[in-house]
C-alpha cells in the first residue's frame, strides 16, 4: 500500500545538513515550507544531537523511537544500501533515494541490491536518481523543487526530473494545480504501474500525465489505464522514436514494428492520449483542466466572425478528423430569426464581422441549448467595431451557464484582442492564439480509442497439438537453426488448417520435374528453402511463373548453384502452384517484444511491404483481428473498392487465429513472417512463411 508514501505522518531527512544551501537541507526546508504537519528528523552522522531549523537531529535512522512513514536519502550511493539496513532494523515503511550514481552510470548491481532489500522487506522505493515527490492535499513536498504548486486535479508521474523543473514553472504561470507530483527516476522498485495502480482512485486527481522513457510492467500499466481512461484522461510524451532508437531486426516484422510503434499501438488501444512532442503535452493538460466535461465525441460547433478563419478551421477539422456537422433544421430556424440573413449557418457559423456581444450570444445560446454540440470553438478577430471585451464577458457568462458544455476561444490578433483575453483569462477559459493549436489538441482528444476492456484477459484454447511437431520444434531449436525447415511449416499450416498452394521440397531433379508436369501448363514457382535464406529475393532466389519443362531446368539449376555458392546449409528447392497474379498480397508477422511480449501485425505485403508501411498491429492475445485488418489500407481495398468485389476476410481472420495459436502453442517461436498472403475473392493462401526461434 501507498497510503503512507502520499500522506506520510514522521519523516526523516538523510543528509540534512546546517548549511541551508545544500540539498538535504533544501528538502527539509521544503518540507517545513509545506506545512508537513508529521514529525521530521534531519539526520547527519556529523552533526547529529544538535537541533536543526528548529527539530533534534539524530546521527542515523538507528536511533530514533517511532518506525519512519518515509526515509529521504540526500546521500553518497556508497552510503545508501547500510542506511537501508538501518531503514529495515527501524520498520521504515517508504525510501525516496534523491541521490544519483546508480545504474544511470553503470552501477546497476548497487541499485539491483538496494531494490533486492527494499521488496524483500515490504518496503517502497522511488527512485533512484530522482527529484522526490509532493501531494498538495496532504501538504507533503518531499522534493528539492523551487516552489510548491497550488492544488489541482492533475497527477505528473515523469522518469525525467529536469522535465518535472520545467512542468512546476509553466504550470505556475498557467495557473494550473496538481494534486501529485512524482519524479521516478531510475524506478528501481516504485514505477508508473503502481503508482497508477494506487492513484486510481484518489478523488483529487481527474488527469495522469506521464514523461515516460520506457515502461515498467507494461501490460499492468495499461491493463490499469484501459480501466480508467474513460473517465480519467491519461496523457503520455514518450521520446525515443528516432531511427537511432529504433533496432534492426532480422525479419521483416521486426522492421515494420519497432518498439515505439508498439507502444504507440498498446497506448492507442488502452485508451491514453499520446502527446507527440512537450507543447502538446502541456497544451492538453491545460485545455483539459478548463474543460467542463471529457465527452470528445459527436460534432464541433464553431461559431466565429471571420469567413477565412472559418475554412482554415474547416480544413484543420478535416485535417484533424474532427467531425463538423451542420445544425439542425430546427436549429437553423431558431439561428435564422436571431441572425442576419447574410450569416453562413452550416457549420461554422458566421456571425459576420460587424458581430457585437449580443449577436455572439444569441448563436452561442442557441448552440447551447441544441443538445447537438457538446464542445464548442468561438474566434475572434479585431475587425472594426468589433468589442473583444464584450465577447469576453459574453461568452464567460455562458461558460457558466452552461456547464455541460465546453468552450474554447482563439482570439486572433494582438492588442486589440488582449481585452477580450483577459476575461477569458479570469474565468478560467482556454484561449489560443490560433485556431490550429487548438483543433490540434482537440484532433488527439477526439479521435482517442475508447478500450476494449474484453481484449485484457482473453484466454486461448489450447489445442491437443502433434507430439510429433512439437519434438521437431525442440530439436531445431536445440541444434541452433535460425528457422523451421519447410518441411515442419508445412506440416503446422496443414495441423493448424492454414491454406497454402500445392506444394512440395525437392533436392531431386527428376522428381521436382514430375511434380511440376503434374501442374504444367499452369505457373508453378521455385524459390530457396533454407534456415539460411530468410530474405530469398535479395538472394536471387524466386523464380515465377515456370510453366513448361525448358523454364523449369534454367530455374532449377540457377538454384541450385546459389544453394551451393552460398554453402546454405538444410536447403531444398521449393515448389509451389502459382496463385492467381490479380490476387492482393498482405503480410502477416508475429514478433516477441520485450515489454509486450507477443504482438502480430497485418498489412500491405510484397517485397515493398516496408516502402509500403502500411500496417496495424495489436499486442497477443487479442480478438479484435477484422478491425485490425480494416484499419490498414489493403483492408479497405479488400472489403471492394472501384467496382470489385469483396475478398475472402473472414479466412484472413481465421489465419490471425491460427498464428495466434501457434505462438502460444509454441513458446520456442520468437518471430512469424507469413509474405506474401495472397487473397483471392475465394480463399487467402500462404505462399511463403517463415518461423523464426531466434
């Protein structure tokens, strides 16, 4: 439990000193500055027994009477781990280490022992390398922060402490509050899952936002936030996502699903909101905080009395997939006999330039009153005659009106609008400079997901699965192959009923040969089947549409030769029946992420699949494989575009299930590509699939 973490009643200070200037004594000042109504012991081995802004200090942890709700080490890393065991002889219930020098710099046995005591013991650990953390509603600043924030309903949990500097002073010259401020640092034992896990439910806190350098448990953090996003909005910035950040893989999925996207996906699914860079985390944690409600859904109203800002938030709309619907015939009515009958009433609505206050409010109430908005844009721009302050005041006053209803204002221009700004200002109304900053933020507001709480705890049927496969498995996976031979995937594909063209491998010539008489005159194609060979076109190794005896023995000897050249070792030549050249190409990959575990993916294949990128992806186990095969581009081309009929999807789902069931059948296989799948208007067929075991 967390409770005495957030609302400590003794805490003591390691390090505390008598020169108000270093860090200890910082902290302790804050906690004084604070408040802190509990007992706090500053403890110094040098000065201990003297008394010390204005409480006895103690030489160590040893000598105090009462268990510590909280120890703050403000220490050397090569005095923390004795000073946990003093923690743990005294019955310490939480240690925040402020200090650095753990395995942010290599030392990561130190920080792997000093983590090793505190779980043993039932003992919470922030940190280490972090800033500390406060709670406004227990008047707790246990943190070497300049300042100590206003109450709010904004919970920061951040892995950067400077990132946390820099929040606190925007945050006060916005006049935003927060009900916790946690900096996490290295998150040896205490990361984002739990203290999400605990905070939940605190009734103070409406809004979690995170600055997350990598994740801690991943799959509790978002099975947590999938919980409560729909009521509590959670914000993440997570940096990382250059090409230097990103690891080469061996197979195509790997490419096409580097752990950033992964993440993308896993937050996008679980319901949090995903700020691409620091002005858009700010910017929704400040319009969500002047929100009414958290109901981004339906269609925008925008009312404003300019033409051209009008179709430049048309277009940002469209641009952001914000949904702009007309009004109502019965609104329009009412619009129209309040309005000049030059305003343009579709949507946005244009009161016109000469607008006074009184005609902002009549289209504003009438909006308002429709039911059919809940969210609502107003711009202004200085035109002549145009009183900004007045709008303001209009607008402040339906602002509270209205609480079911959320306003938000770009007053366009500068001095002449800043009248009308102030207002705004002081009612607590959200005002952008333009129109793009705020139908941006409202673009990632609206088209979040709202999770499907049914894909957090699916279970797979276990299928009775061959003896003879699985020992297969085991054995290619004990001498070091890099891939299934062909021959075991095909007898998976025929286990798991996945279809595939006639087929067959061959070293024998004369065999291949009456093999390939059997399906002459139609294409047959030869390609390499090795371990070996995972990307068989850069090798030169694909050979289409072979249809008669002459075409056969050129393809089959230039196969030959490279499987020679390049010494492939468990090599063969396979031969498949050409599927239909019209039919469309999809990939279909399984990858093993580290935070994540088993993800899929499906998409456009071919060998330009990565040129194409056009993937969707979801982490295993999962059921929701038509909407993941509709989100992609080839899946709106499959359900029948420009007069063609639909393909077969319902048998690409049934493949998703299989390789699903595959990979948890088979916990040796760390990777899947399966490309091309091609789909026909009948049937999808397997043309090449690959298993990777390492």
């Amino acid at each position: 439990m967390l409770e005495s973490f957030f609302n400590p009643k003794s805490i003591a200070v390691v390090g505390a000193s008598d020169d108000p200037t270093k860090l200890g004594s910082l902290i302790f000042l804050n906690l004084l500055n604070a408040k802190f109504k509990g007992n706090l012991y500053p403890i110094n081995a040098r000065i201990g027994g003297k008394i010390l802004y204005g409480h006895q200090s103690y030489k160590s942890i040893k000598e105090l009477k009462e268990p510590l709700d909280l120890a703050i080490f403000v220490i050397a890393a090569k005095f923390c781990s004795a000073t946990v065991d003093d923690c743990i002889s005294n019955g310490t219930k939480n240690i925040s280490i402020i200090a650095a020098g753990f395995s942010e710099i290599g030392k990561i046995d130190l920080e792997k022992e000093i983590a090793e005591k505190c779980a043993k013991n039932n003992i919470n650990l922030l940190g280490p390398n972090c800033l500390g953390h406060l709670s406004t509603y227990t008047d707790l600043n246990a943190s070497f922060t300049d300042g100590f924030p206003q109450k709010g309903n904004v919970a920061f949990i951040s892995q950067s402490g400077a990132y946390c500097c820099s929040m606190l002073d925007w945050a006060e010259k916005k006049n935003i509050g927060f009900s916790h401020f946690i900096s996490i640092g290295n998150k040896a034992l205490l990361g984002e899952d739990k203290l999400l896990s605990y905070l939940k439910e605190d009734h103070n806190t409406k809004i979690f936002a995170f600055y997350l350098e990598s994740l801690k448990n991943g799959k509790d953090f978002l099975k947590t936030i999938s919980e409560i996003s729909s009521k509590k909005p959670c914000l993440i910035l997570e940096p990382g996502k250059s090409n230097k950040a990103i690891m080469a893989s061996l197979s195509h999925t790997g490419s096409l699903a580097p752990n950033y996207k992964i993440l993308e996906i896993a937050y996008k699914h679980a319901g949090a909101i995903q700020a691409r860079n620091t002005r858009e985390l700010f910017g929704l944690i400040e319009m969500l905080e002047y929100s009414h409600h958290y109901k981004f859904e339906g269609s925008l109203a925008i009312i404003t009395n300019g033409g051209g800002a009008g179709v430049i938030s048309s277009d940002l709309c469209e641009e952001n997939k914000i949904l702009l619907e007309k009004p109502s015939d019965k609104i329009i009515e009412l619009l129209k006999k309040e309005l000049p009958p030059m305003c343009a009433l579709s949507n946005p609505i244009d009161v016109l330039g000469d607008a006074k206050p009184d005609r902002y409010e009549k289209a504003l109430r009438i909006i308002c009153e429709s039911g059919e908005y809940k969210n609502v844009f107003i711009i202004c721009t200085p035109q002549l005659g145009t009183d900004a302050k007045g709008n303001g005041e209009v607008i402040s006053k339906l602002y509270k009106e209205y609480p079911n209803i959320n306003m938000y204002t770009s007053f366009i221009g500068g001095n002449k609008v800043q009248p009308g700004i102030d207002i705004l200002k002081e009612n607590k109304i959200i005002n952008f400079d333009y129109p793009a900053d705020c139908l941006n933020l409202l673009g990632l507001l609206y088209n979040r997901c709202i999770p499907d709480n049914n894909n957090m705890d699916i279970e797979i049927e276990n299928k009775s699965m061959d003896e003879n496969i699985k020992n297969k498995i085991k054995k290619a996976k004990e001498e070091g192959l890099p891939s299934l031979p062909q021959d075991i995937v095909h007898e998976l594909m025929k286990f798991y009923h996945i279809s595939h063209p006639e087929s067959g491998n061959f070293l024998d010539k004369n065999q291949a040969l009456e093999f390939c008489k059997k399906i002459f005159p139609s294409p047959v194609v030869l390609k390499l089947s090795s371990p070996d060979a995972i990307h068989k076109t850069e090798m030169k190794g694909i050979f289409l549409g072979i249809s008669d005896e002459q075409q056969f023995n050129s393809a089959f000897d230039s196969l030959i030769s490279i499987i020679n050249n390049n010494k492939l070792q468990n090599a063969s030549i396979l031969i498949q029946e050409m599927v239909d050249r019209n039919a469309n190409e999809a990939i279909i990959g399984m990858n093993t992420d580290p935070t994540f575990g088993k993800i899929i993916i499906f998409g456009t294949g071919g060998i330009y699949t990565e040129v194409y990128d056009d993937i969707s992806l979801r982490i295993l186990p999962n059921h929701g494989f038509k909407e993941m095969i509709n989100e992609t581009k080839l899946g709106k081309i499959l359900n029948g575009v420009r007069g063609q009929k639909p393909k077969n999807i319902q048998n690409i789902v049934d493949i998703l299930e299989a390789i699903q069931k595959i990979t948890f059948d088979f916990p040796e296989i760390c990777s899947i590509d399966i490309n091309p799948l091609m789909i026909t208007e009948e049937k999808a067929y397997v043309v090449d699939f690959k298993i990777l075991l390492k």
